[in-house]
C-alpha cells in the first residue's frame, strides 16, 4: 500500500476537516457542492463516466483524498476492475511516471472501498 495507510480514514479526516470551512464559508461550500452535483449529474455522459473521468484527473494531479472519493463513489457505482483498471492505463498515459504511481494509490484506494463494500477484489 502507499503512505495512506487508509483512504476511508483519509476521506474521514478531510471531511472533518471541512467541517470549519463549511460553516465559515458557506456560500463557497454551496456553491462547490452546487457544482459539483451539475457536473455530475447524467447528461450525454452518464454517472460512471463522469466518475471514472474525475479519478483520471485525481491521479494526473496527484490527490490523494481524490483518489479516496472517487474510489468511493466508483465502487458505488459498481465499477468493475476492468474498467477501473483501463481508466489507469488512460490516466497514465496522459500524466507520464508520476501518474503512474498515483496509478498505484488510485488501485489502492479502489481495492479498500470495493473490499469494505463487500465486494470480491
């Protein structure tokens, strides 16, 4: 595993850590959830899609508490390791060596969530 040593104790802790941030700036807050649910929300692409895209972009941008989240939400959504995997290869592919040891975490995060859920890895 990677230095997380858990992502569902790193999601924990970053949405408790966005508690202050809530009540402080809550028109912010709003205004992301906000956003964050049009973009989200099935269009020409459904859901999954829209899923797998932002765990692409966490491993290009090298996010840790992305990768938590969307590994989340992608085993919500049923993702299989297939698709998950090819999801990597394209993350790779567009972010060079360091994305491929975010590659790594992503694949990490994806196997706790999917394990924590219940589901065979």
């Amino acid at each position: 595993m990677s230095a997380i040593d858990s992502y569902a104790e790193l999601t924990r802790a970053v949405s408790k850590n966005l508690t202050p941030l809530r009540s402080r700036n809550a028109d912010v807050m709003a205004g992301f959830g906000a956003l964050s649910k049009a973009a989200l929300a099935p269009g020409a692409l459904d859901e999954k899609t829209k899923e797998l895209i932002a765990m692409a972009i966490g491993v290009a941008a090298r996010c840790d508490a992305c990768l938590g989240f969307h590994a989340k939400a992608l085993v919500r959504l049923h993702v299989t390791p297939e698709e998950f995997q090819e999801m990597l290869g394209v993350a790779v592919y567009m972010g060079g060596g360091p994305s491929l040891m975010y590659a790594a975490n992503a694949l990490a995060a994806y196997e706790e969530f999917k394990q924590a859920a219940g589901h065979a890895v």
